[in-house]
C-alpha cells in the first residue's frame, strides 16, 4: 500500500474518531503515531514520541495561553458579564429591543476580557435570558441573540482560538490577536443594525422597558470601568509594542484579579475554580499540541500536504475562490465540532495550501476563527446552543435555532465584507510597531 493511501486511510480514521468524541489530543496522538511507525517503523515513531513532542510544545509562543484562560476565567468568577450587562442594560433598556442589544454589546465587552465562546454563552444564558424574559422579550429572539453574541468572545482581542491558528500556521500571533478587533466590532454593529431593522419590522418581539434616571446609568459604570482599563492596556500593549501577548495575557490575569478581589467577588472556593479550570484546558491544549507533532509529521511523509498542494493549484479557480470554498468547509465542520477541534484538525491542512497560493495568513486566520464560532449556532449540533440548552431546558433546540437564523444572515454580510475587503481585517496589523 502507497503511503499516500496509508494517509488518506488514517485521515478518516482520524476524522471517524473525533466525531465519535473520542478525545481530540489522544486522537491526533494515536493517528499521527501509527500513521509514522506504518511508514518508517516503531523505532522512527518511539524517537518522534522522545524528542519532537517535547520540542513542539516547548515554546515560548504558547506560555500565552494559560495566561489569557485565567484572565477569563477570572473575569467570569468575578461576575464580569453581570456587570457588563447591568450597565448596557441601563443605557439601552429604554430603547426598541434595547435588552436584546444590551446582550449583544455586553458579550462584545465581554470577549476582550474572556476570548472563550463557551464561558461566554454560560454566563449571558444566565444573566441576559432571564431579565430578557421578564421584560417580554420573544422567547427564539432572546436565546438567538445569546447563543449567537457569544461568538464574539473569540473574535475580539484576546482570543484563544487565534492563537492556537497562529501558532499552527506560523503566523505572527501578535498580529492575529489585533487583526480580530474591526471585525469583531463589524459583527456587533450588523448584529445591531439586523435586530433594529427587525424590530422595527415587529416591534412586539421586544418591547422598551421603562427608561432609568442619568445617574443610575453613571452609577452602574462603577463595575466595569476597571475591567475596561485592563482590556484596553492590554490590548493598547500589544499593539504598540510595548509588551508581548504573553506579557499583556500576565498583565490582564493580575488586573482581572484585582478587579474581582476589589469588587469582592473572589473568595477561596471560586478562585481555586478558576485556577483548576485553567489548568485543566490549558492541559487539553497541551496534550492536542503533542498529538499534532505526530500528526504534521505524518501529513508531509504521506505526500497527503503535497498531494492537496498540487491538486489545489491546479484548479481553475482565483485564490479567493478557495478562501470561499475552504469557509463552507470550516462552516461544516464547525457545526458537529468545537471551534479547537476544527482548527486542530484543518489548519495543518490547509496551511501549506494558503502559503502556496499567497494568500494572507492573518486575514485567512481571522476568517477561520469566524467561520468555527459561526458553527456554535448553526444546526444541526451547535456548541453553543447544546450548552444553552443545558443550562435551560425549557427552550427547545427549534425555538433557538429559529432565533439564531437571523445573526446568520447577519454574519453571511459580515463573511462577505470580510472576504471582499481584507483591508478590514489587515488595517490595524499593518499599522502595528513590527
């Protein structure tokens, strides 16, 4: 048998094993390791496993991760989102469908001090939905706009998800980390403009709630503004070269710290939470990391990169047009998949393609993350919505998806803006220090 039947064999083992639940790490380890010991033996296989796995995931790139997963997960024990909400909600609870653009807005915020998707959507099922009911706000439209803004967390600075791209596509993960600014802030305001024209089509779906008094609105700033500062600083940091994403990930998690501490809001129980919470995705990341050593190792002697190469060039079609197709896929595999397993098993994929064709990494990076968090809330699994639906299960999956619908014909305007002008996505990277 051809190595490259032997790889394309194990690379739908390897895809049959991930949506079986297999664990990921463990499922790219095996593959990886029985796809090298098939082609150059155990002994090759056993000195990969001693040598290079160690050597992949000892980089000084990666001590950013834990860094920015603590700085969420304290910012989510700390009752960060509760604040957010609180405030937007007192600015535009007055307005048509201001609770449902309180919730969008909020999760916006909430993204530049978490960067996790899931964290996200946990906590605005349980702030957002509840006051959202009580103010009679459309059941479908209300679960929508939770399930849909959380994506947000993974687009806006900081974002894990980015930087596993980076990191994988050897792109400059300082710039993948600013390149998601204006185009997490695009997707809030199409998401802004979708609900207005909406409810200004039914404005039943939301009704106003009663408007509050100037200094209620100031009052209920007090709890945000310092987690405001420390995700500005960051991200101003980063930007301006002033310290590097891991210095800026150290930085926001001391700052998120002392925010919640400050606002009293830490005790022993929940601190320890964050910490164990951390450390157990940071581990996730880590072991999957090993795994894709073996895994990268095994896609290039295969010949399956070089065969994709050869076959992707020569097509007849611009290098936009593969941009395009390759979306629908991250699309499809984003909607049985958790956003990690996807990039963990396309970008090795389809990073040799995109270098081949000269298409911009860190443009082509972003649009990854977008299309993975668009598959959170489209059926017909949904991350997003099977963790909504488990926090409450008195919403069927019918009424949120119907709800969901109408963001995703926001984000198609939003993909296609994106794709069309890359100078949104590549303004602010192309600005930077370096």
């Amino acid at each position: 048998m051809s190595a490259l039947a032997i790889g394309i064999i194990l690379l739908v083992v390897l895809m049959a094993l991930i949506l079986l639940k297999f664990p990921v790490g463990f499922s790219f380890l095996l593959v990886g390791f029985w796809g090298y010991a098939a082609l150059r033996g155990f002994d090759g296989a056993f000195g990969l496993l001693s040598s290079k796995v160690f050597d992949g995931t000892n980089s000084y790139l990666l001590t950013v991760v834990p860094l920015f997963i603590l700085m969420g997960e304290l910012a989510f024990v700390g009752g960060i989102g509760q604040g957010l909400y609180g405030a937007f909600r007192a600015w535009l609870g007055h307005i048509r469908g201001g609770m449902v653009m309180a919730t969008t807005l909020a999760n916006a915020a909430f993204g530049a001090a978490c960067g996790m998707p899931q964290a996200a959507t946990a906590v605005f099922t349980k702030v957002a939905i509840p006051e959202m009911l009580k103010a009679k706000t459309d059941r479908s439209l209300a679960a929508g706009s939770v399930v849909a803004a959380a994506g947000l967390s993974a687009v806006i600075p900081p974002s894990v998800i980015a930087i596993i791209y980076g990191f994988l596509a050897v792109a400059p993960i300082h710039k993948i980390l600013i390149a998601g600014l204006l185009p997490g802030i695009l997707t809030a305001g199409v998401y802004m403009g979708m609900l207005s024209l909406r409810l200004r089509i039914n404005p039943s779906l939301a009704p106003t709630m009663p408007a509050v008094s100037w200094g209620e609105r100031f009052r209920s700033l007090r709890g945000i503004w310092g987690m405001l500062a420390v995700v500005i600083l960051v991200i101003w940091g980063i930007y301006t070269g002033v310290f590097t994403p891991t210095e800026g990930g150290a930085i926001g998690a001391v700052g998120m710290f002392i925010i919640a501490a400050a606002l009293r809001r830490l005790n022993r129980t929940n601190l320890r939470e964050a910490f164990l919470h951390s450390a157990e995705i940071t581990s996730i990341i880590f072991i999957v990391m090993g795994g894709i050593v073996f895994f990268t190792a095994f896609l290039s002697l295969s010949g399956i990169s070089g065969a994709m190469v050869n076959f992707v060039a020569g097509l007849t079609v611009s290098p936009t047009g593969v941009v395009i197709i390759t979306m629908f896929i991250f699309l499809g595999l984003g909607c049985v998949l958790d956003p990690f397993s996807v990039v963990f098993l396309a970008v090795p994929l389809m990073a040799p393609i995109i270098r081949e064709l000269g298409i911009n990494s860190i443009w082509f990076g972003i649009l990854v993350v977008k299309m993975t968090t668009i598959g959170m809330f489209t059926p017909p699994v949904g991350l997003n919505v099977y963790m909504f639906k488990t926090l409450r299960p008195d919403f069927s999956y019918s009424e949120v998806f119907r709800g969901a619908l109408w963001f995703l014909s926001a984000e198609a305007v939003v993909m296609a803006l994106l794709i069309a002008f890359p100078q949104i996505t590549l303004l602010m990277p192309r600005l930077m220090y370096r």
